[in-house]
C-alpha cells in the first residue's frame, strides 16, 4: 500500500513539474510577443517528427538486437 502511496505522490510532482513548465513556457511566449512564420511552423514540426523517428527507430533497433542476443558477450567454441 505503502508504495502505491508512493508512487502517486512521485507522479503528482511530476505532472506538477510538467504544468508548471509548460505555463512558464507560454508565459514567456506571450511576453515577448513573438510571431513564427509559415516557414518556421514547418522547420519545427519536420524537427520534432524527424528527430521522433530517429528516437523511436534507434530504441526499436536496441531491443530488437537485445532479445535476438546481440548483445551477449561472445562465446568461443573449441574446435579438435
């Protein structure tokens, strides 16, 4: 129970943490009053899809290649 207890209090600070940036963030935003164009919209979302499917495709390649026993240490074998 304890850690359930504890796990949730670790979760709420979290998201707390989370919130609290993301208002800073816009709080930021709208102060300086800054406008993006069409141009930089575009330059920010391929960023953020590219560097996803950089992030995903390489975390994919690392379990994949740890349960097919990439990752063991080799073994050598002994021939007579």
């Amino acid at each position: 129970m304890r850690r359930h207890v504890t796990t949730a209090l670790v979760l709420a600070v979290l998201l707390a943490l989370l919130v609290g940036v993301f208002w800073s963030m816009y709080r930021v935003w709208v102060h300086f009053d800054t406008q993006m164009s069409v141009h930089g919209w575009i330059a920010l979302v391929l960023g953020v899809v590219f560097s996803l499917i950089v992030g995903i495709g390489l975390m994919t390649l690392m379990f994949v290649s740890s349960r097919r026993g990439y990752d063991e240490p080799p073994t050598f074998r002994r021939e007579e």
